[in-house]
C-alpha cells in the first residue's frame, strides 16, 4: 500500500468499524437494561407485530377469564337464593304432609297455615330482593301498571312476573293479558305474559278489544272509559343472556333459563293453603312442583358453572402458553446480550487502541524526508 498524508485507509477502516461496534455496544445495554429485546419497530419489524397481536389476544382472555368469573359469582347468588328456596320448599311439603293427617283440628290448620303462608311470603321475597351488582334483579320482573285517576305509572317488583296488580278502577287483571280476560276482586293473582291495554268492560267484567299500541293512560277520558295499561320487562335471569368469555366477539356463553323460571313462578302460584284436609293433599303436590322447579333451575345453573370453570381453565392454559410465545420475541436474552456486550466492549477498547496506532502512519511519511 502506498504511503499518502491526505488518505488514512487504516484510519478510515477502524473508524467505521468503531461506528459499528458502538451501534451494537449500545442495542445490547438498551436490551440488557429495558430487559427487551425489541425496544422499537427497529430492532425487529415483523416480531413486533406479531408481538403485538399477541399482546391483544392475551389481554382478551385475561378479561375473558374475568368476565367468566363474574358470570360465575352472578349465578352462584342466584342459585344461592335458590337453595334458601330449597329449604323453604321443602319446610312447606312437611307442613303439608303434616296438614293432611286426620288429626288436625281447627286450632292446628290455624297454626299450620300461618307458617305455610308466612313461608310462601317469603319464597316471593327471596325472589323480589335477590339483587346481583348494580342492584338488577335476578329472579324478578318489573312490571307496570298505569293508574289512570292519577295519570302516573305504579310500578310493582313482581316474581317471575306475577303479582297482585290494583288497576285504577278498583279491580285486578286476573289469567292472562288477553282479550276476555277476567277482571275480579283486588286481591286475586295476576299473571303478567306481555305488554297490553285493554278496555274494562264492567257488565261482564273483562277485558276486552285489546290494544297493543297502548301502553299507558293518557287522560281522564281513558280512565272513565275504563282503558287499563300494563307494561313488564324482564329482570337478569327472565331472558337470555350472554356472557363474553374471550377475545373474540364470537366467544361467548348464552344461558337461558327463562323457561325454567317461568316454571317456577307457575309452582309459586299454586301453592294454595293448608286449611283443611283437601286443601293439605293439594298442597303437598304443589310442594313437589315447587321442588321441582327450584331442582331444574338450580341444575341449569349449576351446570353453566362448571362450564365455565372450564373455561377459565381453557383460557387460562391458551394465555399461559401465548404470553410464552410472545416472552420468546420480545424478551431479551440476558445470558446472550451479556456475552454480546462483553465483546463490543473489548472491540471498542481494541479499536480505540488500532485507531490510535493507525493515525501514527502518516508520522512514517516524515521519516522519509529526514
């Protein structure tokens, strides 16, 4: 190679080189000191985005998996009312079964049939009142009945849609909302099955032409008209619901038990009395469709628990194994990035050493001219 003052090429060779090994001297601290091994689009540019879909398929489960949990709590409150149910139902079938033996007089149908009745208040109290979170109901149906002397809506927290509804006339809608319906005496039960109006015909004491479209009264020539409104809707547990329990939108848990609570609304309204002999045998049957229901209902539930126990086992496996997979790309080898570092560190000493020696060739260039 030929000497020259104006080229370095030794020099030029190790300061590039330099350059180089100071790039690398700095990924591997950043790396050992974030502890990542892409700390920008940079370091990798395909890892990253796979890193990051990852990232929002993990964070999905882990709200899956809570999500699941929480549909596990709402259920267990329900089917924990539903036990107390269970003991209550089954306290009503023994007074029953005690009523219907010939021993009993007077006095004892008296004392029987205050417990039973007392019991039977609070089945529908444990049904109004079982709340989950924000306070919604989970056994009950809020229904309203529209009061025309006063044009204001009564609203009445019925179990399973059913409950003892005052009209504004002074009379109760009693069966079905239908056409022909009968309208007796205020304390009768009534059945609630969907949103109508119709118009209280008092010769026959029904209801008749109803109407759809009305929902609720509107003045006071409705309520001389006789026109009743009734509106429900239904609480947690009285329509499908679907519980999100993934990442995806189509991960999802529906639960219906509509029907089944709907039966046991029906066991409810047939528990009858226990005055007297007849009535005892009746009651006993009814004790057993109570038991029944809440058995059915509380299956239901209890199966949809243990279903998604499995699913938080599910999730719980797939997040383990994809934060893993993302652990493998995006986290930074100590033991690697260590030796790493260590070399640069020696290529950076070496090179400051060479540099030095090699800015000395051009002194060789005026021992020519001595």
């Amino acid at each position: 190679m030929a000497l020259s003052v104006h080229t370095n090429y030794a020099s030029l060779v190790t300061q590039n080189q330099l350059g180089k090994t100071n790039s690398m001297l700095s990924t591997a601290m950043q790396r050992l000191g974030t502890g990542l091994r892409i700390n920008s689009a940079s370091d990798d540019a395909a890892g990253l985005q796979i890193a990051t879909r990852l990232q929002t398929q993990s964070n999905g489960q882990k709200i899956g998996m809570r999500n699941a949990q929480d549909a596990i709590s709402m259920m267990q409150t329900a089917e924990g009312a539903l036990s107390e149910m269970t003991s209550i139902g089954q306290r009503m079938k023994d007074i029953a079964t005690q009523a219907a033996n010939g021993t009993n007089g007077k006095a004892e149908y008296t004392a029987l049939n205050d417990e039973y009745k007392e019991l039977a208040a609070e089945l529908t109290n444990i049904a109004q009142n079982t709340q989950y979170g924000e306070g919604k109901k989970l056994l009950a149906t809020e229904v309203s009945v529209a009061d025309a002397t006063t044009n204001r809506s009564l609203h009445y927290t019925v179990e399973a849609a059913q409950s003892t509804l005052d009209a504004a006339i002074g009379s109760t809608v009693t069966g079905t909302t239908a056409a022909g319906a009968t309208v007796t005496a205020a304390t009768d039960t009534t059945k609630i099955t969907a949103a109508v109006v119709g118009t209280f015909d008092t010769a026959a004491s029904q209801i008749t032409a109803v109407d759809s479209a009305k929902t609720d009264l509107k003045t006071a020539e409705d309520a001389a008209a006789g026109k009743i409104g009734v509106a429900s809707s239904a609480g947690a547990f009285g329509a499908e619901i679907t519980f999100q329990i993934g990442s995806s939108a189509n991960e999802n848990m529906k639960l219906d038990t509509s029907g089944k609570l709907g039966n046991l609304a029906a066991a409810q309204a047939g528990l009858g009395k226990v005055t007297d002999q007849a009535s005892a045998k009746t009651a006993m049957a009814s004790a057993d469709r109570l038991l029944d229901a809440i058995g059915s209902l509380r299956g239901q539930f209890g199966a949809s628990i243990n279903r998604l126990d499995h699913t938080i086992n599910n999730l719980g496996n797939m997040n383990q194994n994809i934060e893993l997979s993302k652990g493998r790309i995006m986290d930074a080898d100590f033991a690697a990035e260590s030796a790493n570092m260590t070399k640069q560190q020696l290529l950076m000493q070496s090179g400051m050493s060479v540099l030095g020696k090699s800015n000395q060739i051009g002194g060789m260039v005026m021992g020519l001219l001595r």
